[in-house]
C-alpha cells in the first residue's frame, strides 16, 4: 500500500510538471506565432516605406543583406513575381492565385500560413498593397518559432527533474503521513484508535470479527484442555497418526510405555521408535481393513493394541494394559484344572474304598478301617469345598463394605486360639497371645478366617513341642500382627508361590496334615479386602515368621 501511494503521488506530480510543460510549450509557440506575425506586419510596413522612397535602390539592398530570416517578395497586380530575395523572380510562378495575394488586392493586407513550394517549409505570409498597384509580401517559416520554444526545452527538462526530484521527496513524506496511522493502528483495542473517519466501519468490522474469533478460540482451547486432560489422565495409551505413519499426538501412558519423551516423539514416524513385529502387523492391518487387533508383549506385561483409520488420512491407536486380565485367565485355568485334580483325588480313594467294600474283598476286621479311610477322605473333601466357597466369597465381596464394623484383634485371636487349643495340644504345641489391644474396621467373619488359618497352619507345620507367638502392636494409623512358628520353615524359591492356591511347600506332607494349599490364599485374599499387606521371613527347619499390617480407623 505505501509504495502504491507513493507512486502515485509521484506519478501525479510528474504528469502535472510534464502537462503543465507542454501546455507553457504551446503558449510559448502560440505566442511566438503572434509575435512573429506582428513583426511581420511592422517589417511589411518598414519595407513598404523604404520602397515608396527609392524601389530600385532599396531591394538592391535588401539583395545584399547577410542575414535573410525575412523572406520579401514583391508581385505585381497580375501575380508576376517581380522581386524576391531568396529565389530569382523569373524563375518563380504567377502568385496571383495566393491566399494572402489576393486579400492584399482586394482588402490592402492579407495573412495566411501554409507549406512553401519553394522552401518545403510551413511558412507564415503578410502581403500589403503598394500604391502604384504592387504587392509586397514578407514571410517568416515556422522553424524559427521552433527553434526559439526548442531553445527553452533544456531548462523546461531541468525544471521537470527538479519538480519530480522535490514531488519525490515530498511524495515520501506524504506517504509516510499517510501510512503512519495505519501502522500504528492496534488491532487488539481497534475501537479505541484515533485515525481518520473513513476507517471507523473497517475498524468496526474488525472489532466483531475479533469478538468472533477470541470466543471460538476459547472454545477451541477449552475443548483442547478437555481432551488433554482426558488423554494425559487415561490409564489407557492414545496414539494419533497422520497419513504418512507420523505421531500427531501421544498420551504419557502411551509414552511410558514406549519409554519415550512425548514432546520428543511429536512428528516422529512410529516405527522408528518401536519396531515389534505385532505394531507392524497392526499398521498393516489397520491400512488395508480400516481396524484391527494385536496382542503386544514389552518388560514381561501384555497389552492390547487396538487401531482404527480416521476417514483415510490417519489413524489412532490404543494400548490397553491386559497383564492382570491375561494373569486372572491363567489364574482361572489354574484353578479350574487345580479344583478338579483336588476334587478327583478325595473322591477317587473314597470310590475306591467303596468300591472294594461293596464287591465283599474286606475282611470283617478291617472294614473299620475303610470306613474311617472313607470318612477322612470325606471330610477332607468337605474342608477343600469350604475352602473354595470361602475364596469366592471372598473374591465378590472385594471392595464391598458391607458389615463392616470395629473388630478388636486381641481378642478375635484370644477366640480363634482356643477354638484350636485341642488340635495344638495333640501336637503338644503351645500358643500364645501377647502385645497390646487394637481396633481396626473389618469384617469380624475374615478377619477371624485370616486368624485361623494363620495359626493352623503354625500348629500343622511345626515340630513336636514347637510353640506359635502372635503379637498385637500398634503404628500410627496401623495396626500389626506377628505370627512366628518354630516350624519347618519355608525355602527361598517357594517364598513367592506360597500365597498361590493350591500351592503346597512339602506335598508329601498332604496325607499327614490334611492341608488343601488353600489357607493362605485365604489369608492374602482377607488382607486384601482389608485393603493391608502381609511380609514373610522364614527359614528352613527354624521357623516362619507373617506380619500382617492393617490400617486403622
């Protein structure tokens, strides 16, 4: 815009020089013309005087002059050219036919211009009758007018370069002027500017526009922060690709993942930061159908890869985390096949015995001992099943709360330890109970379970004369139990799996302590629901030692 104002400004200037040069030209030639005439006419009247004094001798003279700008001729009444001091008169034309001629005949002057025949120029002609009857004319070509306007051409071009050189400057100035406001207009307060009349619509205009778009780009970023906000904090990993395989956006699940800085990974083709195989396939799936599955293994944890095309010119991805899912499955098929080789193992000797009873092959005096072979073997069976039952109840009722209540746990194990006074003195194993009271907010029912298979397990796995320790203690906000045994210990490798159902350290101990390997199972699944933790330490034929850590009120 400032360079077209600029131009023209100076393009008007300068067209205004030229013009008015060209017009001042004319005047210079039109006054030139007139000045021309009028010294035509002066000139006429000096030679008609110097004529009517002596004729002879007086165009002898004008023959003889040096100079001749002034062309003379003299024509007598009939057009015979009697003198003319450029060309030899008998060599020139009758003139009687001549505009100017003619006049001067008939009105005593005449003045006319047109091209001379015999100087091929544009000449101008003043005839003036003598009073003997002759005609004298004088004439001036146009080349002299021109030569006198070309003269003052230089300093007329002079005066056009210093106009144009000033109308430049001037132009600049004018311009910046001009300019000036619009520069400094602010377009963050445009309703606020002091500038000229004629952009108070515009101004206007841009003052709502902007309205406009301040509150769509609010929306936009209110929007963005809503979907960053829910991407960043999703426990599932979000991805978005363009066409091309590069990263448009990555969540930090996503970017932990791939152990990758999400600012880092922004414009990235995905494949250069994990090239496994099922990401690959997953891709290539996802180009071909439009969406597609994988199942994705890194650090010993399984995801679920999940893509979709977004209309052809993406796509997104997302990572469900599946360990636990892919771990309860395995679980599931463990304990399904574990329930039935448990089940099958009681009912198969129970069969049996029935079986050898029913076909007659038992002596009279042995048939008590099959009988209590049966009954064990039936009880044991019954206890497996509770057992079970009490894990499933205890698998629906994870985060329930319901009869929940304060359980004070010196008591509760004081109560558990002398329902199962009878099964330790058999084994001549002593319980104690020491420490201090504590309350905590359970469910009497597991917590009393936990108890009891904690100390079952400390009278059925520990020596001849062994003793079990509970102690009671409290921490800020938590309350602790120690169960320490001195018996057979657990080893290192089977510290991991002891919690596992169906898991038995020493299985060739089964027949003798009629453990189901579900005990502490039962015990991990309590402390759970009780939202607490348990830490073992044991060692090999010395004794075990769980701490149980459970929150307070």
């Amino acid at each position: 815009m400032r360079n077209k104002i600029f131009k023209g400004l100076l393009f008007l200037a300068t067209a205004a020089v030229v013009a008015a040069s060209v017009l001042i030209a004319v005047i210079m030639y039109q006054g030139s013309m007139t000045t021309m005439q009028r010294d035509l006419r002066q000139e006429a009247t000096y030679i008609k005087m110097g004529l009517e004094q002596g004729e002879s001798s007086y165009l002898q003279a004008l023959s003889s002059e040096s100079s001749k700008l002034t062309r003379v001729t003299l024509i007598a009444p009939d057009g015979k050219v009697l003198y003319d001091n450029y060309v030899a008169a008998e060599k020139m034309l009758n003139h009687k036919d001549r505009e100017e001629v003619q006049e001067a005949l008939t009105g005593g002057a005449g003045l006319a211009d047109r091209m001379s025949d015999t100087l091929s120029e544009k000449t101008v002609y003043y005839a003036l009758r003598l009073e003997n009857g002759n005609v004298l004319r004088v004439a001036r070509t146009e080349a002299s007018v021109f030569s006198t306007v070309a003269g003052n051409i230089p300093y007329m071009i002079g005066v056009v370069l210093l106009v144009a050189l000033v109308a430049m400057v001037l132009a600049r100035r004018i311009t910046d002027k001009m300019v000036l406001p619009l520069n400094e207009v602010d377009l963050e307060h445009p309703l606020e500017n002091d500038t000229y009349d004629e952009l108070a619509p515009f101004l206007t205009r841009i003052s709502q526009q902007q309205k406009l778009v301040t509150e769509g780009l609010r929306q936009l970023r209110q929007k963005q922060s809503e979907m960053t906000a829910i991407t960043q904090n999703m426990n599932e990993g979000m991805i978005l690709l363009n066409d091309r395989q590069n990263i448009l956006s990555i969540n930090d699940s996503a970017a932990k993942l791939f152990a990758i800085q999400g600012e880092e990974a922004l414009g990235k083709n995905i494949l250069t930061l994990e090239r496994g195989q099922e990401v690959q396939e997953l891709l290539q799936k996802v180009a071909d159908s439009g969406s597609g599955e994988k199942l994705y293994q890194k650090d010993g944890r399984y995801y679920q890869l999940c893509g979709s095309s977004v209309g052809g010119k993406g796509s997104v991805l997302l990572i469900f985390d599946v360990t636990e899912k892919m771990a309860a499955e395995t679980l599931r098929r463990e304990f399904s096949a574990n329930v039935s080789h448990e089940l099958k193992t009681p009912l198969q000797s129970i069969l049996g015995y029935a079986e050898i009873m029913k076909n007659g092959l038992v002596q009279e005096g042995d048939k008590q001992r099959f009988m209590e072979k049966i009954y064990s073997e039936a009880g044991h069976l019954i206890t497996l099943i509770d057992n079970i039952m009490k894990l499933s109840r205890l698998d629906e009722a994870a985060g329930s709360a319901n009869n929940i209540e304060s359980v004070e746990l010196k008591k509760l194990l004081e109560a558990t330890a002398l329902r199962l006074q009878s099964q330790a003195e058999k084994k001549n194993v002593t319980i104690s109970i020491s420490g201090c009271e504590a309350e905590v907010e359970g469910v009497p029912s597991i917590l009393c379970e936990v108890a009891y298979n904690l100390l079952d397990n400390g009278i059925k796995y520990n020596r001849e004369g062994g003793s079990v320790e509970v102690n009671v203690a409290v921490a800020p906000g938590e309350a602790v139990l120690t169960f320490s045994d001195t018996g057979c210990g657990i080893s290192m490798a089977d510290r991991e799996r002891v919690f596992e159902r169906f898991y038995r350290v020493d299985k060739s101990h089964f027949k003798e302590t009629g453990g189901t390997g579900l005990g502490l199972s039962i015990v991990k699944h309590g402390v759970m629901f009780h939202k607490g933790h348990i830490e073992l330490d044991s060692e090999l034929e010395k004794g075990t030692t769980i701490k149980i850590v459970l929150p307070r009120k």
